[in-house]
C-alpha cells in the first residue's frame, strides 16, 4: 500500500461558475488540493490565483458525457456537484444536465470510493410542477439510491456579487420605469449569502455534515418578492413604482421570451412556476438542525452585503448619496 503526504484530492464539477468559484477558494483556504472540472477550462484561469502555486488543477469535463466525468472524478476522495441552470438551451436540458449529468457524478464517486456533496435547490421535487424542481428532485432520489452517504444541500436564493437575481433587478431598476411584481410579489424568498454556501459545502468536505442527509441552507431573513425589489431599491437610491403581473401573463412573456435566439431570457415560464411557491427552509429542517446554524454558520445578513455590490447600478456609483434618488 502506497502511503502519501500530500493533501486530499476533491474534484468540483461547476467550480467557475457563481457558487462553484467560490467554494472553491474555501477548500483552498483549508489546503485541499482541488481539481476543478468544467466545459472550459480555458475561460477559468481566474480561479489559480485562489491557491498556492500548483494547488488547483482545471480539467475538460462535461455531464452529457460520461467518459469525460469519470476521469474527471479518478483519484479524489471528495466530489462536489455545483453546476446547474436555471433554464434550457439547446442540449443542455434539465433532464441532461441536472438529472442525468448528476446521477453520472454520483455514479463516478462511488467507483472511485468517494464521498460526495451535491448542491441542489430548494423546491427539489421529483413531483414538482415545475421542470427544474423535478430535475433537481429527481436528481436527489438518484444519488441517494447511489451514494446513501452522500450530503445534498438546498440553498434559498443566492446573493452575491455574480447573482443573477439582484442584479438583475438593480439592473431593470436601472433602465426600466418599473419593476414587474410577479404574482403580486407575495412569494417568500430566505436569500443565502453564496459565502455562507461555501462554507457549507467545504465543511461536508470536512465530514462535519450528517452523511445522507438534506440540508436546507436560507438567509438570517425571509423577505416576500417586493421586500427583495424594495431592498434593491433603497441601496441603489432609485424610486421605481411596482407593477403586479399575474402569474398567467407572466407565464406568456415568459414562454415567448424563451423563444428568442441568441439572447438569455429575463424569465421563462418555468421559472414563473417556481414562484408560485414559497423558497424558504422548511419547519422539519429548522427541527432537525438542517440548516446553516445547524452546521455552526451564522447567516449573514443581506443588507450587510447588498450595497458592495449593488452600488454600482446608482447613478453615480458610489458618489450617489442618500438624497439623490433617481
């Protein structure tokens, strides 16, 4: 038996996209070695920087292909699944890329002896309305059929400096003379800092999570939908008023939307679906210890973070006071 000094080997499907870049400088914060497996490698080379000389490794894998995950996957101790989308294109269907891709991950682990962390979504549900929530549950039922062991994470919606939620409405907020209340903005959302996900996710690398268990990781708060557009607002200095669209037409801009080529759709009629119900930890997972506070993470707050990132949709940047709303 061949015996080694040098420090665990844990591969990261996704590790340059929103949640993946930054889990990835939590395990090199913590000195893992860390290959990092992604469809381009050569559009990620901003992750080198996060480790010492050597430290992470970017190889070409994609989840439609299983030979590509498998080698991906040889010689590590730890898998992380981070990549999902949040609509389809072209061969990248959820079917594909969140069903089936993740149960090719799952199945790679186990015959490398591996242990795994998957990071899904709250709304997983194999019986889901919505196409994504049935993938991701879908997905679920698989990789605990495969991997009893293995740890799933749901996060509430994602903030951060690359999310593609608050941005995207400071964004609007920016260019618009409205902002859209979908289904009159009553859906309650429980916004999770992307760091505190890392964290999360390094800390099952750690083996400080329950093997086989479900976490449900939320924010320090649960806001509605127009609490969140509110938020936008007061940290970009902008008055904007608030159109409510009901589900149904939103629905229709949503599909004709989705039709467009060469463009990413601001909405889908999928994700229209998903805002019919609440996105918040559930009461069993707050019982059970479930959650970030659950892994020892104390949520941080949104509004301690919004405004380094959201400062640049006001008017003048960071020269916008107060008094100055648009």
């Amino acid at each position: 038996m061949t015996m080694s000094n040098l420090p665990p080997l844990v591969t990261v499907f996704g590790g340059s996209g929103f949640v993946g870049r930054h889990v990835v400088r939590a395990l090199a914060k913590r000195g893992y070695r860390i290959r990092v497996a992604v469809r381009r490698p050569d559009l990620a080379g901003f992750l080198r920087p996060a480790g010492y000389a050597g430290q992470i490794q970017l190889v070409q894998a994609n989840l439609r292909y299983r030979a590509s995950v498998d080698q991906a996957v040889a010689g590590s101790t730890h898998v992380i699944n981070c990549v999902g989308i949040l609509f389809e294109s072209g061969k990248n269907s959820f079917d594909a890329v969140q069903e089936f891709g993740a149960k090719a991950v799952a199945e790679a682990a186990r015959a490398a002896g591996a242990t795994l962390t998957h990071v899904s979504a709250i709304g997983a549900d194999a019986k889901s309305a919505s196409s994504y929530g049935r993938s991701k549950g879908r997905a679920e039922d698989a990789i605990l059929s495969i991997l009893p062991g293995a740890v799933i994470l749901r996060p509430s919606i994602v903030f951060g400096r690359e999310d593609g939620f608050f941005n995207k409405f400071a964004d609007m907020a920016r260019s618009m003379p409205f902002l859209p209340l979908i289904g009159g903005g009553h859906t309650k959302f429980q916004p999770v800092f992307v760091e505190d996900v890392a964290e999360a996710v390094a800390l099952s690398v750690d083996g400080k999570a329950r093997p086989g268990t479900i976490y449900e990781l939320g924010g320090a708060e649960v806001l509605t939908f127009k609490q969140c557009l509110e938020e936008v607002l007061r940290v970009t200095y902008r008055k904007r008023p608030f159109v409510s669209l009901p589900f149904g037409i939103a629905s229709f801009i949503g599909s004709i939307a989705s039709k467009i080529p060469l463009i990413t759709p601001p909405l889908t009629s999928d994700q229209v679906t998903l805002l019919k119900n609440d996105n918040v930890v559930s009461g069993a997972a707050e019982q059970e210890g479930r959650t970030l506070k659950g892994l020892g993470i104390a949520p941080t707050l949104l509004s301690s973070i919004l405004p380094s990132y959201l400062v640049q949709y006001r008017v003048q940047g960071q020269f916008t006071g107060s008094g100055k709303a648009a």
